[in-house]
C-alpha cells in the first residue's frame, strides 16, 4: 500500500511539472513519458531508497533499471536545503535514444517521512 501512495504522489508531482498538463490521467502521463507502470514502479522504488536512512548527498546517484522492459534510468541528487531533497530524473524508455530529465522535490514531514512536494 504504502509504495502505491509513493508513486501515486509521484506521478501527481509529475502531473504539475508538466508544461500545459491540463486534466489527463495518470496512465497517459507516464504513457507519455515512455514508461509503462511497471518501469515507474521501479523508478519509485529506486527513489525511495535512496532516501531510506540518512539525508542524501549532493551528487549521490542510483541507477535503474527494468529488465523486463529495458527502460532504465539514473536519479541525482542535485541539492538538499530546508529538510527537502531536490532528484534529478534521467528516465530512458526502452527504445528511446536518448533520455529525458525530470525534476522531483521530496521533503521531510515531522514523522520524518520523505513527501513528495511540488
């Protein structure tokens, strides 16, 4: 339950940083992105991780990969700063030459859980 919240708030995140995104579904969404839901599944598991434990480093990075797809992808951290961490996504889309970047914001609830914020 608790990692189909996670990439649902992911996938909403995603939904407000696309450029003129209106009312489309979050299927399309990652549809557009070239990911199926099991390829956004992983990217959100990576995600999590990387933030399971300690705060994250600037420059951190984890990579992923779905090997039933061939999507892949590398996620940064490109700042920490008032208790929220900044992730810059390179997703790949099987197939894809080349990747595409999406930028996350994740910050610290006082439960200490990392949300997903716009």
């Amino acid at each position: 339950m608790k990692a189909w919240i996670s990439s649902t708030v992911m996938t909403v995140a995603l939904l407000g940083m696309a450029a003129g995104v209106e009312a489309k579904s979050i299927s399309r969404i990652i549809a557009e992105m070239g990911l199926s839901p099991a390829d956004f599944e992983v990217l959100s598991a990576t995600s999590a991780a990387m933030l399971a434990g300690s705060t994250p480093r600037v420059g951190e990075e984890s990579t992923w990969v779905n090997d039933a797809t061939g999507s892949k992808g590398t996620i940064r951290v490109r700042d920490v700063r008032d208790n929220c961490v900044h992730l810059q996504h390179f997703i790949q889309p099987e197939g894809a030459e080349q990747s595409r970047e999406v930028r996350t914001r994740r910050c610290r609830d006082a439960g200490g859980n990392w949300i997903l914020t716009p």
